[in-house]
C-alpha cells in the first residue's frame, strides 16, 4: 500500500534537458578532458604492450594477444564506451540514508531526478508532515567542499547546500559505468533499482571520474562521510575528468587508484578488470566472481543532464532480496 506520504507531489517546473550551464560546464570539461586524453595517449599505449599486458591478455583475453597497441587501444574505448551506464536508486525513502530519486518520485515526475532536485521534493512533502526529514548530507564542517563543482565543474550554489530549484536542476546524476558486467550495474547499497540509461541519449552529456568520488572523499581528502578505503590518493592528483569521447587518462589513474587497495601491482589489478570485461574468454557466464569491494572499482560516469523517461533510459533492474 502506498505510504500518505507519496500521496500530494509539489509541483516543480521541468528543466530543459540540459540547461544553459549544464552546457557551459559540459563544453569546459569537454576540452579539458581532449588535452588529457591526448596527452597520457603515449603512456597508455605503452602499458597496454607492455610485457605485463601481454601476460594478462594470454591469461584472460585471448581475443586481444595478437593486437598492436593501436587496436588494444580501440578495444578498450569500445569497452569503456558500450559498456551500460547504470544509476541505482532505492524503491523507497531513506534506504541507508540516502536521499534520491524513488519510484513514487519516478512515476511522477517526468524526468529523471538528481539527488539534489529530489532533496527539494521531499523536503516541500515534509512541510506538512509530523516527522522531519534527516538526509545524508554533506557535513556543515566542509562547507566548501563540493565534489560536484570541484571535480565535475558544476555551478557553485550561492548558498552551501541549500540550492534554487534552478540551481539544483544544473547538476548532474551519479552514474556507474559497468564495464566488470556487475548483474545489478552496481551495488545495491545505493538502492534495489537498477535504471540502465541509453547511451545514445545521454553521450554528450557524460563526465567521468577514475573512480566513485564519494570514495574519493572519505579516503583521500576526508570531505564526507564516505568510506575510508587503503586506495593510491597519489595516483589522482590533477582530479582531471573525461568524456566517452577523450578518456585515455583514466585507465591508468583507475589501475593505480584501486591496486593499492589490494595489494596488487597494476597489471594485477587489470587483470581484474579485463578478465570481467566482454573481451574474456568464454563469455559472461564464465567470468570469475566479483567481490563487494571490487564492485566499487568503476568509472564514475555522472549524466549532466534532465534525461527524459522514458526515452533516456533503456530498461530497468529490480531486485527483490
């Protein structure tokens, strides 16, 4: 039965699909990312031929062993760029504390929600409710800190965590690129719903980081409340982002960032990845198993965007345990 709470949505208006600065902060980020693509091109080719690779490749991949580094290097941009770009999102409020989108918001709502436009939702339902709202928010302490405009480039609010509908409906959706074929996208801490959007829709509209950067926040530069993990700060300092276009940078960032963790050098930890990939040998049903910490280990491959239901998203997961 639905909860009373659901029963009376405000009414907010719908934001262009990308809006004036969600474009400005995509064309800035964008020419950035070639310039960094372009420039780590060298180092990249060169791990991907290297004898440690070719170790990796006859172990996992046998489709990638008689490759030059050139075509190594195409298979890895199809990887990264046909890979699903999954967000999950909890079937009810306040799983784990986190505020988002809900399918009672989703079924309303036209668009599909970010974190922050959902936040302004529930809190005008709460105004008539008895029980206030507590959500995860960033902590008061780290006022301005702000991963989203530091890292992504976003507009700033001009009052710290407390944004305009305007303001908030510039930002963007945390979205997981799932080129180690997890089943659910990702993990289902964030929420038992699986949205897989269609890349086609929202391609311009993607900036990605090496990693989940709420990780990045409670492991490195300790601005959340996120975990703390034993990862390679060392290995992303430039905090430099990309696009499905230019993203030759983040590979080795990725590697670098995450072997540490593990005590594993980079070549193992490619291994890892590529031995999950749709390039391993005897397809998906003989992929090893993915742990729970190493589900974490994916781009992070945020929408800046309002994308369209239902034509931005391809099709939906649910589970039910």
């Amino acid at each position: 039965e639905r909860a009373p709470f659901f029963q009376d949505f405000p009414a907010f208006p719908q934001p262009n699909e990308t809006t004036v600065n969600q474009k400005e902060t995509l064309k800035r980020m964008a020419a950035l990312a070639k310039a960094q693509s372009d420039a780590a091109t060298p180092d990249l080719l060169a791990f991907l031929s290297s004898p440690g690779m070719d170790k990796v490749f006859e172990e996992c991949c046998p489709l990638m062993v008689n490759l030059n580094d050139k075509e190594r290097l195409e298979i890895l941009h199809r990887l990264v760029e046909g890979s699903e770009l999954v967000h999950n999102f909890p079937t009810v409020l306040k799983q784990h504390g986190i505020v988002d989108l809900t399918t009672d918001l989703a079924m309303h709502y036209p668009w599909f929600l970010n974190e922050w436009q959902s936040r302004i939702i529930i809190e005008a339902m709460n105004n008539n409710s008895s029980e206030p709202f507590s959500g995860r928010f960033r902590s008061p302490a780290f006022e301005n800190v702000d991963p989203e405009v530091s890292i992504f480039g976003c507009q700033s609010f001009e009052v710290f965590n407390s944004p305009t509908w305007s303001e908030a409906s510039d930002r963007l959706i945390y979205v997981a690129n799932n080129m180690r074929q997890a089943d659910t996208g990702n993990s289902l801490f964030f929420g038992n719903i699986s949205a897989i959007f269609r890349t086609g829709k929202v391609r311009e509209n993607v900036l990605i980081a090496p990693l989940d950067t709420g990780v990045w926040e409670g492991s490195c530069n300790h601005t959340s409340q996120g975990p703390d993990l034993p990862i390679n700060c060392s290995a992303w300092t430039d905090h430099s982002v990309a696009t499905l276009d230019d993203h030759n940078h983040l590979l080795l960032n990725n590697l670098y960032l995450w072997a540490q963790s593990q005590r594993f050098t980079a070549f193992e930890e490619a291994s890892q990845l590529f031995s999950r990939s749709a390039v391993a040998k005897g397809g998906y049903a003989d992929v090893p198993p993915l742990s729970a910490s190493t589900l974490l280990h994916y781009y992070e491959s945020n929408i800046v965007a309002n994308p369209r239901f239902p034509t931005a998203v391809k099709f939906i997961i649910v589970s039910f345990t």
